[in-house]
C-alpha cells in the first residue's frame, strides 16, 4: 500500500512540475508575442490575483496555500 501510494505521490508532483513549468511558459510567450491560440495567461493570472486580493482575509489564505503546495519539495 505505501508503495502504491508513493508512486501516485511521485506521478502528483511530477504533473504539478509539468503544470508549473507550462504556466511559465505561457507568461513568457504571452508577453512576448500577446495571446496565444486565444489564451491570455497573463489575464488570467491578474485576474486570480485580482480575485484572491479581493476575498480579502480568506483570499490571503488561499494564496499562502497556494504558495505552500506549489513551493514544498
């Protein structure tokens, strides 16, 4: 069982990596050449910012969740 669970912990990360990794990406190639194929990953990260500033208290929760999962090794 602890293997099992080690190999979906493992397979997690490495698509929270790839996730990451593409999101990057996006905001370089969106400031550089605009939208893309009709995304704008910069809109929509302003946009989250945007909403969690908002939320006030709860939103400054979310985000230091946030940070916390995206950042712990």
């Amino acid at each position: 069982m602890n293997n099992v669970m080690a190999i979906v912990n493992d397979l997690v990360k490495g698509l929270t990596n790839i996730a990451v990794g593409l999101i990057g990406l996006g905001v370089v190639a969106g400031i550089l050449f605009g939208d893309l194929m009709g995304v704008n990953v910069v809109g929509g990260l302003l946009g989250l910012v945007n909403q969690l500033g908002e939320a006030g208290l709860v939103g400054l929760l979310v985000a230091i969740l946030l940070i916390h999962l995206f950042t712990k090794e």
